[in-house]
C-alpha cells in the first residue's frame, strides 16, 4: 500500500516548539485519516531547525465505496414529504428510488444511495491545507507581500516549500496537489543552510531522509541528539575529563542544528573561582553549551563543549576562538557580578525591599520579609530552633534576590544567598536556611532538616498562603499562579517529614495577626478555611502515595484536627487497623449502627445522647457490650492521650466481639419504648466510643 | 571589497565597517537615510521604521541610528556597555522571501564568512512595550556570539503590519569589535589607519561616555526632566488633536496633517523617561504607568499616521 511524505520547509523553528510540532503534525494527519476512513499502517514524525516531515505508510489508494438504503415515505404520500426525501438522498427524481412492499403499513420508498470511495491523494490533497492553516504553534506570524490579505497564512515563522508525495515503493510517487497562499506542494526540499543550500528533489521518505543526509541534514532530532551525546562524551574523555550532562540543554541543542558538529573549547583556569554553579548557568544559559567536569577534583574544568550547525572549512578553529571570546566576557561579567556582590553585606541590601512590591495587595517585600521573620522566631521553639539564628536567617534568606548575579541568574536564587552568607561570616545553619527555606519546591524535591531551615521555610510558605487566603487569592481549577499549592505540600512535608508538632490554626492565625490584619474579614473561618486546603494536599499527597485519602476525612471530621502530624499517624493506624478483621467487622457494626441509629433519630425527630440506664438492660449482650464500651473508651481514651494510635486501635479491636454479638442476639426497636430508646443510647454509645480515633462514618467501604 | 583601500576595509576601520553595510543594503534598493536628530533608545524609534511599518506603502530604509541608554552608561570603565552606541537598522516592507539570505550576504560583506563562522537563528520574539509592538524573530548568533535582531514585525502601535515588515539591526560596535578582533570597544580602529593617522574608538567617545554617565547617574535635573516629559506629553496629544482634518475631496473623510511632529513628542517623552529612570527616581509602580503613558502616545501617533499620504490612506500624488 502507498506512503504519504510530507514536509514543511521553513525559516528557523523555534527549538522548544519543534518536538510538540512535529507530535502534532503526525496527530492532526493519522487522525484525519483515520476519521476518512483510511487505516494506515504506521506513522512518524520529524523536526529539524528547518522541517517538520511526516511519513506515513501503509494507507490504501482509495477510501471503500459506502452503500446505504434510506427508507422514505409511504408510496402516495404528501409531495413536500417526497421533495423532503429527494433533497436528503441527493436522488434527482422519485423514479430513481425503489419501492419497497409493505402489505400491512403499505409500501414505502427506498433510496440506495451508493457513495464511491474517493482516491487517498484528493483526501489528501483537501485534508492538508487545512491541518496546515489550522496548526496549534503556539505563537504564529505573517509574513511577505501577502501578509496584507485578510486570511492570510499564519506559520511559525515563514514558510517556504512544502513536500507532499503519496504513491508505492515501486513506483513513482505522485504529487498531492494543493497549494496555500501561493505556496505549490511539490517534491523539492532544501539541504543544509550553508553546506548544501541545493535543491533537492525527493520522492518518498526513503530516500528523502537520504538524500537530506547527503545534504548534512540529520533528519532525526534523536539521532542528532545521540551524535551530540556521543561525541561530547568522546572529547572530553580524550582530555581526561567527563561531561556534565543536561538533557534540557541537550534537547534545546539539537534543535539549533541540523549538522551537528561537536568542539570543545577552553576558558582561563582563574575563572573558576567563582561558583560552579554560576560558570554552568552562565554558559549554559546564555551560550547553550554544556560543562565538563574533572573527575580528579569532582569540580569543573576550564572547558565547555559547544555545537556548532557546520563542519568549517578550517577545522572549527575560527568558530572555537569565537565562542571562548564569548564565553571569556560572559564568565568576566560573572566574576564581576559575583565579586561585586561580595563586597556588599546581605543586611545591607535590605532598605532597598521597602521599594519593592511583593504584591499589591501585600505590601512590600521588606514588609513581608519583617513578617517571616516575626513568625519564624514563634516557630523556632516548636521546631527545636535557636530563635536568633532563625531571626537571622529569616531576615537574610530573600537578601540574594537583590545580588548581580541573581538578577542575571535567577535559578540559583538561594545558592547564592547561602554562599554570600557564609562569605560574610554567618553561622552554617544561617548560611543553610538562605538557600534551604525555599525548599521543597516538588513532590521530589529534599526537605531540609536543619531546624533553623525549617523555622524559616515553614514561616515563608505560610506567610504566602495565609497572605494570598487574606486577599482572596485562592487556586482554582487548574489556576495556581502564586504556587499555592506547592507552598501547601511543602509546609505537611516539612511537618510530617521531621516529625513536627505545630498547631496547625494557631500558628497560621500568628501568621495572619501578624500581616493582613486590614480587612480580612473573620480569621478564624479564615484559618479554618486553609486547614481544609491542607486536608486537600495531605488527601492528595496520600492518594499519590497509594494510601487511603477517605481516612483523611474521617480524622478531620472529628474536629479539631490541625496538628498535622497527629492527623498523618491516626490516618496510618487507622488504615493499619483496618485491612485486619476486627477492623473491618468494627467498621460494619459501627456503620450499622450508625445506619439504625440516623434512621431511628428520623422518625423520632431526636437524638439518642445520654448515657444509657443500666437498669434497663435485660440482655446479656446488652450488659456485655455496655461493658465492653466502657472499657474501650478508657483504654482507646488513655492511648490516644498518649498518641498511640496502634495501641488506640488495638483498644478498639476489643470492641468487636460484643457488637457482633449484640447484633446478632438483640432487637433494637423493643415493643417496650423505654427499652428501645435504652438500646438506641447504647448504639450511640458504640459510635462515640470510636469517635476516639476517628468518625467511622466517613469512611467508605 | 579587495579593491576597497586598506583602511577602507569593513574588518580593519569602524568607518569602513558602516559605509560596507550602507553599499550593501543600497543595493538592495533600500534608501539609506541619516541618523534622526533626535535622542532615543533604539533604531525602532526611528519614524523610518516606527510609523513606516505602518500602512500599505512599500517602505525599504536603512540607517545608523545612535542608541541612548542611559542606564547603561559604565563611565567608560565596561569592555563593552556604553549609554550611546550604535545601532544598524534596515526595514523592508514587505519582507521579501528572501530577507534571511540578503542578511547573510550582508555578514559577508562585512567580513564575516559564513564558511568559517557558525551563524544561527536563534529563537527570541520581540516585544516594545512603549512602542505598543510586537513581532516575531530570531536573535542570530556568530560563533556562540548575539550580532543582530531580526523581526517579522506583527504589530507597532497597537496596529497590525499590514503587510508585514521585516526589520533587521545590528549592533555595530559588536560586530566590528569580533571582525576586528578586539576586547574592548574603545580600542575599535575607528579610521583605519594606523599610527599617528589613527583614530580609535575610545578618541571619539571615551571622554562622552564618562561624561554622559555622571550626567545620566548624578546630575541630571530630575524637576526639570519630570516637567519635560508632561510637556513633550501635552505637546505630543496638542500636535495630535490640532492635525486631525475633514478632508472633502476624500469623500469627507478624516486625514492627519501633523503626525511626525507628534511622534517627536512621543520621542522625546520616551528618552526622558529613560533618563528618570537611570536617576533611580521612577519607583517599580510607577514605571508601569509612564511606560503605559508613552504607548498611549505612540497608539495615538500611530492612528494619525495611518491618516497621512504616506500612511496610505489618501492617494500619493
């Protein structure tokens, strides 16, 4: 079966769009196909800086011809009914259709429409043009002389040929006719910008991608990215060093180049004194090269690995000299910026944040910087911290946000603080809390341990959330635009994670005294309204985990519930006590008698509260489960009291038999009414005995 | 270009530089204009390529414009920052086809052979907030090394390019310090000729540059520039309401006598913006609304253009 190639020949596609252009692409024309009836057989698609091709083989020539009756009117039926019909079959006269015997409704009209399959290439040929003018590129431009046309064609940049075969191996392929704004399908391409500017002339995707190769066009983005890796590796073995490598980079890269040509090239040893980090996001970042390491030393080495889009006809030496140039005042800049910034204290930077909105609505940082470092120092007693340090280090830790090289590099946000801080003679946990308290930034992300890190990046985050809660300025949906929601997981992981005990209400109500008092409306729904935004991420951050996230609410639903740690170790012996047997006949008895008692409380449009009347008991099984729930309670009493959960449930475990029992042998609704209310009170008694670790009634299953 | 005397030469004067770009693009049928008297930030605000990119009429310019970035400014001490430099800067409208190969040929000739140099089109969109603009485009790269700008223009002053522009610029101190081989600016042979005869770089502007910095950083009056830009800002929407006419051989309809002057206005209010801001007078909050004042300016000068001849709306002759 035939093989459709298509390629569209432009100016330089932006690397970061190329590789979600070309997925498109082979999408938007499987799909199509598929919705015209043609099944292929396999498709796959291509980006160079230049092209994005598709070739997709295996599709039949014609698509099948469809056959389909359309019952019609009766025979001798109203005219506007018959005209109704013609108009939908597409028949010219009622001649053409056939009559159909009914010898009990009465005859009818029938309508064999036959529709011919139409050939693969017109399909084709009408399908691209649209999937062309209708590309997702997520900027796109006009261009050129008819660029002043309303409807003229928007492209990512300009484009300036377009392939389009379809036709069998064995045979000369036929061109699919179409053309967009002027712009006629053919089969000519282009090679290589400097190396092979030709046309070429190209009939299927074999030997297109051949004779491309021949062009120095490496067609395939992995295959150029493999040749990068390999050759990188290669160069700095030869040098006794090892490539530090940087898959966004390498992706970026082998979006810039169709010939990749690997070099490697040296800068002044003095350079790198400065932080490696700072050499790598500078030659990164700027140069798109990537950086070598010493594996003697574990540091850099004075060397960069660059790739260049042509083989130079004198060796790459010209285009080397070129980018050290570069990359020596870049790395000059660096050091100057780095040197620069040294020479300024970090405490000294800070009347500048009175200038500086945080957001308009929460003032300015150096207001905000005043109130994490107010709610750090309350923090730090709980989280075992040395209250100056954590003032210290609240009051510094944002101080790098105003350094050269932050300015230039804001990735290593942070690092840098910590390096300025130490250079200035900060305490190490200081200096660590400068660059740990903006951590964890994701679910994958470490989570600092030093407490005077961990005073300040709880008082950060929070300081956020309650700030953005004060104004209203909630995630929705899928809109998150302060990172609410990372804030929100990184506060229970730094919790959970060391092991914290913070009153959850109590220190986010610190936090709002502290700042947005004006106008925030009542903070303790406030307050209550973020602790359910916690017990969100925590379900979440379970669910991820493979845990049971209903367990969460089942904890929360007892009230009272903001130490989070508490919430996360009723939650795991909770789901401990639950996947063995007592746990899951507790639960039932429980839920059953949940069930009973909310009916009952129904109909008689009351409550059952109150102890019951021991008096009234004339049951064994009464007297026993009465017992029983007396002794639970103090037991799973004293053991949540000393934050056994395990043991709590444990205690609970206890409980089982007697439910079973009750319920097996006693009639709730007695004929008696004093018995039955008895009895109810009981029931209720079982629900709140359980209601020590959690309500069993929010749990589901 | 070997017929062309050694201090002609684009790679050994800085001169000979400029006058090899003139040649080339007056070749390629653009004008080759003067530098507009004027201060401001970018070869952009030229009305050459500011308000010709806008309307109908083909438009093909190319010119040295003097760039003022008075934040910019080092006091002479940075290898290669200054407040004032020099920008290249060529619009063809519309863009021919083949705009990115008149480019290259344009590096070759000023020396830059593209055999030997790895030349690449780098992604980065262009965006003027004070100018209202936009386009998209490639920042091109020499040997790992940022040279030009090169803009399909979409939209200036808040209207579309219709058709569109395409505009290139070169950083000309940049590019002749590679083709010359220098690290510094100031030691850019300016003349092309050597001992006593020889003019650099640094002989033209180091003492301005020193000059303008202490002028931009300490000492320029900020009352007086403060008053200016509300000036140049009532006089830019004066020139605008006064200019507009009913034009009754065009069937009644409106048409703009005074859309440069205007735009001058526009201008001037941009550089004195630019200057306040290098004195460290203009807080986070308030840049944003000056920047808005002058695109209000720009959108306005840009409608009123588009009702001028040479706008497009009315005949030319």
């Amino acid at each position: 079966m035939p093989d459709l190639l298509l390629e569209l020949f432009s100016e330089e596609i932006p690397a970061r769009m190329q590789a979600k252009a070309a997925e498109d692409l082979r999408r938007m024309v499987t799909d199509k196909l598929v919705a015209e009836g043609l099944v292929y057989e396999g498709a796959k698609a291509f980006a160079t800086p230049r092209r994005l091709a598709l070739t997709v083989h295996g599709i039949p020539t014609r698509q099948a011809d469809l056959k389909d009756e359309r019952k019609g009117p009766r025979v001798g039926g109203a005219e506007a009914a018959i005209q109704g019909f013609l108009k939908a079959t597409g028949l010219s006269s009622i001649e053409e259709a056939t009559i159909q015997r009914d010898p009990k409704k009465g005859d009818f009209y029938v309508a064999l429409i036959e529709k011919p399959g139409r050939a693969t290439i017109d399909v084709l040929a009408e399908m691209l043009p649209v999937i062309i003018r209708t590309f997702p590129w997520p900027k796109s431009m006009r261009w050129g002389r008819r660029s002043e046309r309303p409807g003229a064609l928007n492209w990512v940049r300009p484009l300036h040929a377009i392939t389009a075969t379809f036709g069998l191996e064995t045979e000369e392929p036929d061109v699919v006719s179409f053309a967009i704004d002027g712009i006629e399908a053919g089969q000519t391409t282009y090679g290589h910008r400097f190396m092979a500017p030709s046309a070429i002339s190209v009939r299927r995707f074999e030997d297109y991608e051949a004779k491309l190769l021949d062009a120095k066009v490496v067609l395939d983005p992995q295959r150029r990215k493999d040749a990068i890796v390999t050759d990188a590796k290669q160069l700095a073995f030869a040098q006794g060093y090892e490539l530090v490598e940087d898959p966004a980079l390498l992706d970026e890269v082998s979006g810039l180049v169709e010939w990749p040509v690997v070099l490697m090239g040296s800068f002044e040893e003095d350079f790198l004194k400065t932080p490696a980090e700072v050499i790598r996001a500078t030659i990164r970042n700027n140069q798109k090269c990537f950086v070598v390491r010493d594996p003697k030393t574990g540091g850099l080495a004075p060397k960069f690995i660059l790739t260049a889009n042509i083989e130079a006809s004198d060796g790459g030496n010209t285009i080397i000299a070129g980018n050290e140039r570069v990359i020596r005042a870049r790395l000059s800049d660096a050091k100057f910026f780095y040197e620069t910034d040294l020479k300024t204290k970090l405490e000294d930077r800070l009347p500048k944040f009175e200038q500086i909105v945080f957001h308009e609505k929460l003032g300015t940082q150096a207001e905000r910087i005043k109130r994490i470092e107010q709610l750090a120092a309350e923090i730090a007693p709980l989280v075992g911290a040395d209250v100056e340090k954590v003032k210290r280090a609240a009051k510094l830790a944002k101080a790098d946000l105003l350094t050269e090289v932050v300015g230039e590099f804001p990735e290593v946000q942070g690092l840098m603080g910590k390096y300025y801080a130490l250079a200035q003679g900060e305490n190490a946990s200081v200096a660590a809390a400068c660059e740990e308290h903006y951590k964890p930034q994701g679910p994958n992300d470490r989570v600092p341990t030093d407490p005077v890190s961990v005073a300040v990046a709880l008082a950060d985050k929070l300081d956020t959330l309650v700030g953005f809660w004060a104004i209203d300025e909630k995630p929705t949906g899928s809109k998150d635009p302060y990172a609410l929601r990372r804030a929100a997981l990184g506060v229970i992981r730094l919790i959970t994670e060391n092991a914290l005990r913070l009153s959850m209400l109590q220190t986010a109500k610190s936090a709002l005294t502290g700042s947005q008092g004006k106008g925030v409306g009542d903070p303790d729904k406030l307050v209550a309204d973020l602790l359910s935004f916690f017990a969100d991420r925590l379900k979440v951050q379970l669910r991820e985990q493979g845990a049971r996230h209903d367990l969460v609410d089942a904890v929360f639903a007892l009230g009272g519930q903001d130490d989070l740690l508490m919430v996360v170790r009723r939650v795991d012996a909770l789901g401990k006590f639950l996947d063995t047997d007592d746990g899951k006949n507790l639960l039932a008895g429980t839920k059953r008698a949940s069930n009973i008692l909310s009916i009952e409380e129904k109909r008689d449009k009351r409550s059952f509260d109150g102890a019951p009347d021991a008096a009234l008991y004339n049951l064994d099984e009464e007297k026993a489960l009465a017992k029983a729930i007396g002794e639970v309670s103090a037991e799973a009493s004293a053991a949540v009291a000393k934050e056994d959960f395990a043991a709590a449930m444990r205690a609970m475990a206890k409980l089982r038999p007697a439910v079973d029992a009750f319920f097996d042998k006693v009639k709730v609704n007695d004929d008696d009414p004093k018995i039955r209310e008895n009895r109810l009170k009981l029931l209720n008694e079982i629900r709140s005995a359980t209601r020590a670790v959690a309500d069993f009634s929010k749990i589901e299953g | 270009m070997d017929s062309l005397p050694l201090h002609m030469r684009p790679e050994r004067s800085f001169q000979g530089f400029i006058l090899a770009l003139q040649r080339f693009w007056a070749e390629q049928g653009c004008v080759i204009l003067q530098p507009y008297d004027m201060e401001m930030g970018a070869g952009t605000f030229h009305p050459a390529t500011t308000l010709r990119a806008l309307g109908p009429k083909p438009w093909n310019a190319a010119y040295v414009q003097p760039s003022r970035r008075p934040k910019d400014g080092r006091y002479g001490e940075n290898p290669n920052r200054m407040q004032h430099y020099y920008q290249f800067q060529v619009i063809m409208k519309p863009s021919p086809p083949n705009l990115q190969e008149l480019y290259l040929k344009s590096l070759g000739a000023i020396g830059i052979d593209a055999a030997v140099h790895d030349i690449r089109f780098v992604e980065d969109d262009w965006e003027s907030p004070t100018l209202g603009a936009w386009g998209l485009g490639w920042e091109c790269w020499c040997d790992g090394m940022e040279v030009s700008q090169f803009t399909y223009f979409q939209q200036v002053a808040g209207f579309e390019c219709a058709p569109v522009a395409g505009e290139l610029t070169y950083g000309l101190e940049r590019l002749a310090m590679y083709v010359q081989g220098v690290d510094r600016v100031y030691d850019l042979n300016f003349n092309g000729r050597e001992g006593a005869e020889k003019v650099t770089y640094g002989d033209v502007f180091l003492q301005a540059e020193r000059e303008y910095s202490r002028h931009n950083f300490e000492v320029a009056d900020t009352t007086m520039l403060f008053e200016q830009f509300r000036m140049a800002e009532d006089a830019c929407k004066k020139y605008l309401d006064a200019g507009w006419q009913e034009n009754s051989k065009l069937g009644n309809r409106r048409e703009h006598l005074m859309a440069l002057p205007a735009y001058d206005q526009c201008i001037k209010a941009s550089h004195v913006f630019n200057l306040l801001d290098a004195r460290g007078v203009i807080s986070v909050t308030e840049r944003q609304s000056y920047i808005l004042r002058v695109r209000e300016l720009a959108k306005a000068c840009g409608e009123a253009w588009l009702h001028t001849e040479a706008g497009g709306s009315s005949p030319s002759s």
